[in-house]
C-alpha cells in the first residue's frame, strides 16, 4: 500500500499531525508511506517505521513548490492521498481514497482533533514520536544518564508569547529545590538557533554541576529525541513543547497571546496555564503590531498559578 501524506511546514503542526501517521501504522504496518512536509520538520519524521520517503518542500514564488511535489509524485499510483494542506496536488493524482482537509472540518477543535476529523476517526490519535538511532546517539550524547532531568523551553519564535526569564528561573528553583517536586535533579535548557538571548539566562541560573546545554543544538528530530530524555518539561507555546508532549514528556505548556483550545500540549500527561487574558484581549491595545512588538504579553500569567499547575500534574498537593 502506498499513501502520501502532505503536512505542515511548522514544526509544531507537522507535530500534531504524527497521531495520523501512527494511526496508519497501527492499522496498515505494511504501508509505505511518503511525507511532505517543510524543510523544517523533516527530521521529525526519520524515525517512523512506516515512512519511506520525505520530501521537503521549500517555498517558492508563484506556488512553485507544489509544482515540484506533484512533479516528485505523479507517476506513483496512490491507495491514499492525506492532505492537511488542501494543496492542488492531492486532486491531480491517481488515487483510491482521498482526505482533504477543507471546509468541512470543525476548526474550533484543537488540531489533533481536526486531523481525526479528516480521517473519519472516532477516537483521536495521540501525537507519537519515533527516532533513529542516530538520533538516539545525539539525545544521549546530549542528556546522558544520571538522575532526573527537568527540561525547560524559556523561547519561542515570537517575543510576544515568551513568560518572562525570571519567572523560569523562579519556577526551575522551586522545582529542584528542596521543597519542589524534582529536588536535586539536573535542568536542560532548550532553544532553537535565534533564540538563544531568551534561553540563556535561565541556563545560567542552573548550578554548573546540573546544567545541561541544548540551546541551539541539534536538528528538530535530534532536539525532540533529547527531550524524550526527560522527566518533565515546562516551556512557551512552540514547537520544543509539543515534541515534548508526543515523546511521552510529562509537560505544562505556557501560554498568552496564542490559543490553548488549538494547541495546547496533548495528552492525559500534558497540561497548560495561561494568561487571565485571552489571546484578542493582550493585544487589544494602541499601536500593536505583531512584527514592533518588544516586550511579552505574558506579564499576567503569575508564578503561582504555574507551580499549581505543575503540582496538579505531578500529582502533588
């Protein structure tokens, strides 16, 4: 059986797209499937057992790059043609069975959800993560053996939904202190190339004795395989956040100026606190832009609330 399955381009999409991919290897373990995707996620998908082929689509001018998908895939006769894009190219192929996403899906539903509602599925798929082994090699390399690891993902690609650093720094304190629910262990600090002025002080707040460096280190599969590594994991709305979640990774999500009904992290291990404010209301202000913007827009969500948060999910009063 042959299936193609065209994903996001975001990291954090292509992520909460994987419950479909694992649901196809669940059901049909002897597919093949091909991905598309952007550059950015492809190494999320190395790992999986039923993928055979990625094919990483960097935009062009004038939609060029689905020309160049369908110029990759046409000659191949499709059983199942998986499109979260709504792309052309998944009507102009030979196939048995079409999904498409479109018009008819619920978009008030979070994302996972709306990818169950594509397939006609019941139950909804989890986000599943697989890695290679040398991908495995690089996590281990990265987070070696040796007690508890906490990560922390004080970043993400927009200024407006990052918690501010001296509230991580508080939060991670607590945690590994003598009175937090993680007393003693080791913290990994995480972040993505561009965003390492936002995750380093929290880095620098750790005992050198228990810091563990991920700021801008790794491709994203070798990044998420390193998180797996972890006991717990706390950060802003991105995409290290739900590599987290899909690993397994007991973890809270922080959220502000984004839409947790959407994509918060998914899962009965995962949770999320976020701002009294909603999304519309902390930009609701004179001579907001979301590309002048300077400062966060998560001043109001209080260390308080975050502890509660965790000590819910921890299963500690």
């Amino acid at each position: 059986m042959k299936i193609l399955f065209i994903t996001s381009t975001r990291l954090g999409d292509a992520i909460l797209s994987t419950g479909i991919l694992e649901h196809l290897h669940q059901k049909y373990p002897q597919a093949e499937v091909t991905v598309a995707c952007g550059p950015l996620p492809k190494t999320i998908f190395e790992g999986f057992p039923n993928v055979e082929r990625i094919i990483a689509l960097k935009k062009q001018k004038y939609h060029g790059h689905w020309f160049k998908l369908w110029r990759e895939v046409v000659g191949t006769h499709w059983d199942k043609v998986i499109d979260l894009r709504d792309s052309a190219v998944s009507r102009l192929l030979l196939s048995k069975e079409r999904y498409i996403f479109g018009k008819h899906i619920d978009k008030s539903k979070h994302k996972v959800e709306q990818a169950a509602q594509l397939m006609g599925l019941n139950d909804v798929p989890a986000p599943k993560l697989y890695f290679t082994d040398a991908q495995q090699k690089f996590a281990k390399e990265l987070v070696p053996d040796g007690g508890p690891v906490l990560g922390v993902g004080p970043s993400a690609n927009w200024i407006g939904k990052t918690w501010p650093a001296e509230r991580f720094i508080e939060v991670v304190n607590w945690m590994i202190g003598s009175e937090g629910p993680m007393e003693g262990a080791r913290v990994a600090v995480f972040a993505a190339p561009g965003e390492e002025s936002q995750a380093q002080p929290v880095l620098e707040s750790v005992p050198a004795a228990r810091r563990i460096d991920g700021i801008a280190k790794g491709n994203p599969g070798e990044i998420a395989a390193g998180l797996a590594r972890c006991d717990f994991y706390i950060g802003n709305d991105s995409g290290l956040m739900h590599a987290a979640a899909a690993a397994g990774v007991k973890t809270l999500g922080l959220f502000g100026p984004s839409y947790p009904h959407l994509y918060a992290p998914w899962g009965a291990h995962a949770a999320y606190a976020r701002t009294p404010e909603t999304f519309d209301e902390l930009i609701n202000f004179e001579g907001y832009h979301p590309q002048t913007l300077k400062d966060t827009l998560m001043k109001s969500l209080e260390v308080q609330e975050v502890t509660r948060k965790i000590k819910n999910l921890v299963d500690i009063m």
